[in-house]
C-alpha cells in the first residue's frame, strides 16, 4: 500500500459498502475524460458489517464476478475505508522541518495526540497542503494526517489481493468524494467560503466541512439509509427489505402532508430526516465556534440517500443554508456510452473519485 494520499495508473476504483458494491474505470482521452466502464452488484448480507470486511472471501468472489461478467479488464485498484472507521485531523506544524524531522514530529508527537489506539495497531500517513502564519506570525505548515487500525485495512487489501488486484491505496472515503468534487467546489466557493459535504450512506452519515478543498472538520453521525428504510416499512407494517435503490424510489413528504393520520410512513420518514438535519445543524454550530471558522454557504448532498426526491428542498428549509445534489459525472464532465439517471448520480461521487487516481 503506497498510502492514503499516493496515486496509481490503469486501474479501477472499487467501493465497498454493507449493501452494494461500485466498480468504476476511467480513462483519459486528451483532456478529457471518459468513463470506461461502472458496475455495481448487491452486497450479500454479512460480507462488510461497520465498515469492517467480514467474509474476506466472499468479498474477493463478488469483485472477481462483477469484473469478468462486465468484462473489466484492470490489475490494479483503489478502495476506500468508510470514515467512522479512519481518524483524521488537520495540523499546523513549524515550516522549518524538513521532511525527515516532519515525519518523525508526526509518528511520534502527533499519533501519540490524534490515535486513539496505539501506533504499533495503526496504518497512518499524511500530507502537506500548504503555509501560512500563526498567531505569532510564524510561517507554519498545514498536514492532514489519517490513520485506520491495521486490521481494518487489512481486511480490505485481503479481499482485493484474493481478487487478483494490486492495491496501490487504501484512502479514506471523504478524501475520495472530495477528490470527485474538488473542481466544481474551486469554481462555486471562494477561500472565505465553506461548504458541508453530507455522503448520506447506508449505515451512517458523514459530514465534512470543507474550505478551499480541504477538511476542516469531520463527524459520522449513525443514521443512515437503513434507518430510514426501517423506520418508513414499521411504520407501513411491511417487512424490512434489503433494497440499495430504496432511496431512489421515496420522496421527502410535505411535513403538513406526513402529520395526516394516514401517513404514518412519511411521518417516520420526517423524524429520521428531523434527526438528521438537526445533527448536521450541531456540526455547523460547532464549525462555526472554531477560531479560525469561515461562513458555511452551502450543503451538498451526496451518497445513496441524497437520491431521495425533495431532499435538497427540505434540508434547504430546515436548515436555513443552500443545499444541492451533487452530480459528478457533471462536474468531471464525463464522456459517457451511456446515460446514467440523474437518480443514481449522487452515490457514485466515491467510487469515481477513487478511480480518478488509477485514470
């Protein structure tokens, strides 16, 4: 593994979630750039549970099916780790080190600080972004650091080695989602402006605040897809199904609408939603109180749950901020065979990111 930030060529990106699997390549053409080949398959149930692989096997069978039946020709992969399952922060540390003593300021200051289990059980890197000048003004260099337990990231470069892949990284799913978003971001928000990025995933929710692309603050809520669905099929006494396009199908009821005696659904709907929002309405809050804070201009939605009709609109009301789907075969301006729906859109934001480092 080259690293959480390290790069790769001709390969694929490969995203692994509790209830489906994303296999996307690109490929450059010029300037441009064209999407090769996009995948998906159910995720049987039991193979990744929290974010951990489970059945490294049968992970490595899925990916070895998906590829053949697809004809997708690729020796090399990127894979993400969900990020309630990686620590990451972001530094400030003096710019005079050079890179030997920056490493060893990071292995053995920082990680005694940031890990919250010892170093010896983490895989850990980093990367500079940029200088700028403290409160004693003091040229100081800005570092992200990242760090998953070994056995976590073990168990995704099993399932890949076992597929006949070469993992050339193992990143954090934030980083690539944000790798996908990165030009459009650059030209929607100026370095005074910050955006939330909400990847509305299967079992949980990650919110990143985000300045001038990079992460200034980072939290996972536990709400997610499944919750939704659970709650909506309760509440409609039907049985819980385990359908990765559920989302997709449901739209967001007027909150006067699910308040009707005969809407118990969409009024199970609204509280999870109510949930949600106000989670996300904390993490601003917090943002916002941090000494060097910026005005958060916009929410952007993403993940299989930002599917959902209406969503945009009512976390827009609830919240008092602007927000949008993401679209980014849009916004990497992709040349494609073949259309993809405007619904599925916002859940390939991760796997296309992490092909962008194998294109």
């Amino acid at each position: 593994m080259t690293g959480f930030f390290g790069g790769g060529s001709q390969g694929v990106g490969i995203e692994l979630t509790p209830l489906r699997m994303q296999v996307a390549q690109l490929e450059k053409r010029g300037a441009s750039l064209r999407l090769k080949a996009l995948a998906a398959a159910e995720m049987p149930e039991g193979l990744i549970q929290d974010g951990q692989v489970v059945d490294r096997d049968g992970v490595a069978e899925l990916i070895k099916n998906v590829m053949q039946e697809q004809k997708i020709k690729a020796k090399r992969a990127a894979l993400a780790i969900p990020s309630h399952r990686a620590v990451t922060r972001l530094v400030k540390l003096p710019a005079e080190l050079d890179d030997m003593e920056l490493r060893e300021n990071i292995e053995n200051e920082q990680a005694a600080l940031f890990l919250p289990y010892p170093r010896e059980e983490a895989d850990l890197d980093f990367q500079k972004l940029g200088l700028s000048r403290g409160e004693d003004d003091q040229e100081q260099v800005e570092v992200l650091l990242a760090a998953t337990r070994k056995e976590t990231t073990d168990g995704y470069l099993e399932a890949a080695q076992k597929a006949g892949l070469t993992v050339r990284s193992v990143e954090i799913t934030s980083f690539a989602l944000l790798r996908a978003l990165r030009e459009q971001m650059r030209q929607t928000f100026t370095d005074r402006e910050a955006a939330a990025v909400v990847d509305i995933g299967y079992d949980n929710t990650e919110i990143n605040i985000v300045v001038d692309g990079i992460p200034h603050f980072a939290r996972d809520v536990p709400i997610g897809v499944l919750e939704m669905q659970n709650a909506v099929s309760r509440a409609a006494s039907m049985p819980v199904s385990r359908n990765p396009n559920w989302a997709q199908t449901m739209t967001v009821p007027e909150e006067g609408d699910a308040t009707m005696p005969t809407n118990r659904p969409g009024m199970a709907l609204i509280r999870v939603l109510q949930e949600l929002g106000d989670e996300l309405r904390r993490s601003i809050d917090f943002y916002r109180d941090q000494p060097d804070a910026v005005e958060v201009v916009q929410i952007l939605l993403a993940g299989p749950g930002a599917a959902m009709g209406g969503l945009d609109e009512y976390m827009s009301n609830r919240l008092g901020i602007a927000a949008s789907c993401i679209d980014p075969v849009r916004t990497l301006n992709l040349e494609v065979a073949q259309e993809i729906p405007p619904a599925e859109r916002s859940g390939l934001g991760v796997v296309l990111g992490l092909a962008l480092r194998e294109a």
